[in-house]
C-alpha cells in the first residue's frame, strides 16, 4: 500500500460518503427527534455497522456471503423491512405531531435504540458488503498487501462516513430552533420517512 494508492483511495472514499443514502437520513431522523446525542448515537450506530462490514470484508466472509443467494437475500430483506420500517415510524410521527410529550420521553429511554436504529440499518445493507467487495480489490494487490491493509481501507470508509455524519449533526444541532417548530419537524417528518420507505422499495427491487 502506497501512499499514492491511499490518497486516490480517500479520494473515491470522499464522494462515497458524500453521496446521500439510508445511514444519512437515518442519522438526519435521530437528530431531529433526539438532538445532538440522538445524531450522535446513531452515528455511533453506523460506524460500529461499517466496522462489523468491514472485517467481514477484510476476513473473507463478505465474499461468502454476497456469494451465497440464500444468505445474500435475507440479508437484503432484512434491510428493507427495517427501512421501511423506520420509515413508517417517520411518518407515523408526522401524522400524530405530538412532538413535546414523545421527545421528553424519547431523551430518557431512547439513547440504546438510537445506536440500534444506526447499527442495524447500515449492517443489514448488503450494498455496503458489495461496495467493499468491488471498490478494495482495486486498490489492493493480493501478492503484495496483508489483512491490515484491507482493514485500513476498510476501516477508512468507517472513519470518514462518521466524520461527514458528525458534520450533519452538528448542523442540525445549530438550526434545532427553526427546527422544532411543528410545522417544520411534520415536513422533515414526512420527508424522511418518505425516502427511507424510497431506498427499502430501491433495495427489494434491486433482487
């Protein structure tokens, strides 16, 4: 692994990241209903999901499962009966548009089902098993490279997607007041949900 190799590596990595899909609207959703530390733990959620994909990866058992139909599938539905899942959560939210009482209760009891929300959604995405899979062989010559360096590649995805998420929480964190507001939070509401409900649909017809 060079450092030539690494720095275009980081550079696809970056417009990877940078590209909307389901961890940041699921990020985005934690962050409107539980603030900084909801965004936060749904961060921490994904990350902990990327790291699990990413080992897999590293250790040969993404190839076995992307290689393996039965597995392959159930994984996949898995990731979209929680997506739409989620996004039926969403929407329900907007319809009651009771958000003072549910928030209150939500910051008490929700800090393990905020990392859950961000973990499981990202683990049961077989798209990300299949993005390690077709973009590290490019940057890693198997005569040559160990296990550290596919971490290291692997692990750089994990890093950086938890840095850009951090960056949307905190934004979301500075605007909060503009956000709270009733109307506003159905609209953010409806819209997230709507496209969670959008990338399960995307997921289940990609089979």
């Amino acid at each position: 692994m060079t450092w030539s190799t690494y720095g275009s590596y980081l550079v696809l990595v970056v417009l990877v990241v940078l590209a909307p899909g389901p961890d940041t609207v699921v990020t985005l959703k934690n962050s409107f209903a539980g603030g900084f530390r909801g965004g936060l733990l749904a961060t921490a959620g994904i990350a902990t999901g990327n790291v699990v994909q990413g080992t897999a990866v590293a250790f040969g058992l993404g190839t076995l499962i992307v290689s393996s139909q039965p597995v392959f599938h159930t994984l996949r539905w898995l990731g979209v009966v929680y997506l739409c899942y989620l996004g039926v959560q969403a929407l329900r939210s907007a319809y009651r548009g009771e958000y003072a009482a549910f928030d209150t209760a939500s910051n008490h009891s929700g800090a393990l089902r905020r990392f859950r929300e961000g973990f499981l959604s990202n683990v049961t995405n077989p798209k990300v098993l299949a993005l390690y899979l077709s973009v590290l062989p490019q940057f890693i010559d198997p005569a040559h490279s160990s296990i550290g360096d596919t971490l290291l590649l692997a692990y750089t995805v994990a890093v950086l997607g938890a840095i850009w998420l951090l960056l949307l929480v905190t934004f979301v964190h500075t605007v909060r007041g503009w956000l709270q507001r009733r109307k506003v939070r159905r609209g953010l509401d409806v819209a997230t949900g709507t496209t969670l409900i959008g990338f399960g649909a995307a997921l289940a017809l990609e089979g």
